[in-house]
C-alpha cells in the first residue's frame, strides 16, 4: 500500500494521524461525502493492511456490526470484514480484499437492514438472494465463493460500500428523502 499517493485515507478523520495502537476507529455516517467515493484497489496486503483490519475487527464488534468496509472508516481502499457468526458463539472474522460480485440469481427483500454508516435508520432493501464472490483474503490467497442468505445481503451491502453505494441509495425515493431530511434536522440542531 502506498499511502497518501493516490488519496487512500480520508484526511478529515482521525485515521490520518496512523496510531496503529489505538483500539478503534471512528465511523464515518451519513452525509460525509467520502462514503460516496468508489475505492480503489488494493495494491499489497502487508503488515500495515492487516494492522487496519485488526482495528476494524474490534471497531466493528464495539459498534456492534456484522460487517465494514474500508471507506467507513477513511480508508478508500477495496477491503472488508464480516462476521455473521450467531452472537452466542465463537467469533469468526472474514475478510475479502478486492472483492468483486460477479454473478447474481434471483431476489429477496431484506427486511429492516441497518448501517453502520446511516445511524438510527433500517429499511427493506430489494437484492440478489444468491451471488458469486471473487478475490483475495487477507493472506493473498485467491478465492471464489457463492452465498446465500444473510451472507449474501452482507456481503451485497459492504461491496455496495466499496462502489460509494450506501443502503439508502437502494430505497424508495420516499424514504430516502425522509431520512436525509431528518439528517439536516439534526444537523441544525447542533
């Protein structure tokens, strides 16, 4: 990885500052433009990648979440972590880097999914009840893999994250419009 080269961290967040031992990272939400920015490749996966991938995991499981992306929490490269390991049992820490969707079959309807990112807010998302993901995990190694399920909305929803699609660009104008209006509410209120 090459850093501050070609724009990889966000420099309006703490992450700029590269305190590898602090515990977590903050998350970035709605309105921040940067969510909105595709990422870019991953180039090497070395000490300073799996460095951040450890703060995601525990900056993840604080929140708590089931998946991150990179971008939510300034770094606009291609990688993320989920774990959809039921609550009560033993975590189980995935991570894809450079992850790509490269086929899709039929729908479902997410109900009532959330974000990291767009705080206080759940909806029906339409998306792919089965897809096919190809890349890397967190040791170089190639993968292919096929989900369904839970899985397959998480992973839809951290590589949408990867693209600068937030859940809420996938919802009905209507809501979408409710949501970014109590936003600038709050906003103002501050």
């Amino acid at each position: 990885m090459k850093n501050g080269e070609n724009n990889t961290v966000n420099p309006d967040t703490p992450e700029t500052n590269r305190n590898l031992h602090t515990a977590t990272m903050e998350i970035l939400t709605y309105p921040n433009k940067f969510l909105s920015e595709p990422t870019h490749p991953v180039k090497n996966i070395d000490g300073e990648l799996q460095n951040m991938i450890e703060r995601m995991a525990v900056t993840m499981y604080q929140a708590p979440g089931i998946g991150l992306a990179a971008i939510q929490v300034g770094i606009n490269q291609s990688f993320l972590i989920y774990d959809v390991s039921p609550p009560d049992s033993e975590r189980s820490l995935q991570v894809l880097v450079n992850p790509r969707i490269v086929s899709k079959e039929g729908t479902t309807i997410s109900e009532e999914e959330g974000c990291l990112s767009v705080p206080d807010f759940r909806a029906d998302v339409k998306r792919a009840a089965s897809i096919l993901v190809e890349g890397f995990d967190r040791n170089e190694k190639p993968f292919r893999m096929e989900a369904q399920g839970l899985l397959a909305v998480v992973l839809q929803h951290e590589i949408d994250h990867l693209n600068g699609i937030l859940f809420i660009d996938r919802i009905s104008a209507l809501k979408r419009g409710i949501y970014k209006r109590k936003v600038k509410k709050n906003l103002k209120n501050t």
